[in-house]
C-alpha cells in the first residue's frame, strides 16, 4: 500500500442492453476434496524447536542485533510465526528488529512498507519490537554481467539477519527455484533496486539472475538463519524449518518440490467461465494464481495447457491489497466498482518494476457484477446454458468451497471428488447489482 492516497480513476457506466436478456446457469456449492497434509499441531512450540534446536546458528554476543527480514505475502499465522522467532531471540539476550523484505512493494516507499507490515499484524506494538523500515541500499558490488547487488542498509548494518519465508510456486513459470528464502535475498532484500535488477531482463532474470544475486548476498550479507515454511491446501503451515544461509538454495528446491504437490487446486482441466470473487496481491503475487487461472500470460512464456479457462470475471478486491489490482489484466470483465478503486500509481509500479505488464491491464469494465457474469456467460462460446462449464471461488487460495454448474458437479461426482453439496441455486444479486451468493464476507467494498 502507498504512502499517500492512490492515484484511482473514474470510468463511465457503460450499458450494453442486450445483456439483460441473458439467462445466468443455476449453480450448486460444493466443498471438494484437497491434498491433505495435516498442518503443525502446535505452531509456535514447532517455530521454539527449530530455533531452539539450530541455535548453533546464532553463535553472536548478548546483545547483537538481529534483523528479521519478514515479507509482504499473506503467509498463513505470519504475526504469530514473527512474534514466537522475536521472543525467542529475546530471551537469548539478543536485540531483534524487523525490517520489511518486500522490494518494491507498498509504493516503494518506506512508510508503504511499513503499512503493508501493519496490514499483516507487524508492528512494534504487537511483535514487541521495533521496525526498522528503508529503500536505501547497500551494495555487494557487482555480479557477472555487471548487475549490481543491494541488500537493504538496515539489515547489512546489522550483526546477523534472520530470514522468515513460505517456499512455494512463484505467479511465473516452473523453474528449480521459485519464492523461498533465495528470492527473498535477492529481490526482498534488495529493495526497489534489487527487484528491478532482477526482473530487468525478465524470464532470465528470475531464472538467472536472481540466484546469482542471493548467492553473492550469501557470501557477503551477515545471515545467521532463514526460517522455511511450506503451506497446506488449506493456506495452514505444514511444516517449518530453520535453514543455515549455506543451504537457502538447496532447500528452497526440496521444498518446492513438498509445497507444489499440496497445493490446493480446481480439479477441471477446462472451464468455459470462472467467477472470481475477488483478488489481491495479498492472495497471490499475481493477483490470481496462474496455476489456477491457467494465465501465465508473459510473453514468451508459454501459458500451461490446463486448465483452460474461456473467460474469467473478477468482481472484487480485497481490503489488504490497498487497491493493488495486479491481476485485473488476467481478467475478462471487472464491474465499475473494482475499476474506480483501483491505485494506478501502486499497479504501474509494481508492473514496471517487475517489466512484465500484463497483469496490470485493466480489462472490459461493465456497470455491476450482475452485467459483468452475464457477459461471461454471453461470450463463453457455449450456446446452451444448462451445458456451460462455469465455476464460482472467492479467490485463488480459497479452493475447498466453490460453486459450480451442473456438467462440472456430475464431473466431480463421477470423480469421487465431493464432500458436500447443495442443490442448484440462482445466483442472487441486490438492488445494485453485487452479487450476495458471494463465499467471502463481501467487506473489501
């Protein structure tokens, strides 16, 4: 989130009168089945462990100072996660602060970032320590190709850093690193500098660069730690695990490997619509997972063959993307009320820095969410209504309850796939047009 009030612009109603006359398919709520992978049945005793077990790594003085590098991800607990690791380097007589690792993220400012920290329940009140917040940069000179390597001066200028980040896929393309420990070194860390080195050649950037940075970083930055964590399908921690920085590589892979095969998925290889109710760069990086919207969508890069989605409405964001609408651009249709809320100067940052712009695009803005679904069923290329394929989630991490047509609940009853379900209802939609059969409690407007 900025620093000073977003930069939001004032679209026009636009009707189209021949979208009234389109019939929206009754849709069934089903609660499906998902990888299941048990999360840690007491996670802050689990975090006191790992500390407690690897405190070998933490061989400084009584007193040293101790940066906890915490990012801008919604990773499941952070707060809790972040508080437990503070008072356990409390309790060591160290002097822990934390300094935000997001790169450009929150306006590229720091006060932004600092918010984006608050947003996330991390502050000096609740965490019991200060927060230590700059873009200015040290610099570990340069690596092959003359890019240049910064780390966040907070951080370099303290006697030891620990790292806190979920390893999971990134909202890119498959490569042995994604986001872990090592990205956050590299572009986290790196502050607005070190993410636009980064992403400044685009793919080769992500798959080359940045493993390169991490690792002059490892060499040079004072790391003590990074704390791994890996997510369930239901976005709980399944497992942690303290990481000496020599080995933030090696185990950011194996992780990988652990995270990707309990994510949480929609089970269809196609889908003629999908009704998102709402996005945010605190759901996915991307704004929408592209392992669930099948939208890669960089150029040369190709998009995964499934699944395979026709058309894709969005008809929200959510309060703690600050109007970050990253992801509008994988969209269809967005109602006006998204359109008109969304920060431009944090969208185009974020793209710019990232130089990959798609996912900034704003798509066809239509009055109402009741216009924008009725689109997406007028142009999804299927004539009959009772033969449409069209899925209803509240976002790209919300994926154990969902809506779906009647094709798509006899697939997943054939597939043995259902836990529970709910006859076929109509979509329902007030006065204004917002949808009210919504998953999400509809308080991000």
């Amino acid at each position: 989130m900025p620093d000073m009030p977003g930069v939001t612009p004032k679209f026009p109603s636009i009707e189209l009168p021949h979208l009234a006359a389109v019939d929206i398919p009754p849709m069934r709520r089903v609660r499906i089945k998902q990888r299941d992978n048990p999360q840690l049945d007491d996670l802050v005793a689990s975090i006191d462990a790992e500390l407690s077990g690897n405190a070998a790594l933490f061989e400084l003085p009584k007193g040293a100072e101790i940066a906890v590098a915490v990012g801008s991800r919604g990773i499941a607990c952070i707060d809790i996660i972040v508080r437990t690791a503070v008072a356990w380097l409390k309790t060591r007589g160290f002097s822990p602060f934390i300094v935000p690792a997001m790169g450009s993220h929150g306006g590229g400012t720091a006060d932004g970032q600092t918010k984006v920290l608050s947003a996330l329940g991390i502050t000096q009140e609740t965490i019991g320590c200060p927060v230590r917040a700059t873009m200015e940069t040290a610099t570990y000179g340069e690596i092959e190709g003359g890019i240049a390597c910064h780390f966040d001066a907070f951080a370099a200028a303290a006697d030891g850093i620990l790292v806190i980040n979920r390893v999971k896929a990134h909202t890119s393309f498959p490569r042995p690193i994604e986001s872990g420990l090592t990205k956050m070194l590299a572009v986290g860390l790196g502050k607005a500098e070190g993410a636009r080195w980064v992403h400044l050649l685009g793919p080769r950037g992500l798959a080359e660069i940045l493993p390169a940075l991490a690792e002059r970083i490892v060499e040079r930055a004072p790391l003590v730690a990074g704390l791994a964590l890996v997510e369930n399908a239901a976005k709980q921690i399944m497992h942690a695990e303290i990481v000496p920085p020599a080995e933030f590589a090696t185990t950011d892979k194996r992780l990988l490997v652990q995270s990707k095969a309990a994510m949480a998925r929609l089970p269809f290889a196609r889908l003629d619509g999908l009704i998102i109710e709402e996005i945010g760069k605190d759901v996915s990086g991307a704004g929408i997972d592209p392992a669930i919207s099948g939208r890669t969508d960089i150029r040369g890069v190709d998009n995964p063959a499934e699944p395979f989605i026709h058309k894709i409405a969005v008809l929200d964001m959510t309060r703690e993307t600050g109007g970050n609408g990253m992801g509008t651009g994988m969209a269809d249709y967005i109602p006006r009320h998204v359109a008109d809320r969304l920060d431009l100067k944090a969208m185009y940052m974020n793209a710019v820095t990232a130089t990959i712009l798609e996912k900034a695009f704003i798509p066809i803005v239509l009055p109402d969410d009741l216009t924008v679904i009725r689109a997406l069923v007028a142009t999804c290329w299927v004539h009959d209504v009772n033969a449409m394929r069209i899925c209803q989630i509240r976002s790209s991490m919300h994926l154990s309850e969902i809506a779906v047509t009647e094709p798509l609940f006899e697939e997943l009853r054939e597939a043995d796939l259902l836990l529970s379900h709910d006859g076929p209802e109509s979509l329902r939609f007030d006065a204004s047009g917002r949808l009210q059969s919504r998953f999400g409690n509809g308080d991000s407007k």
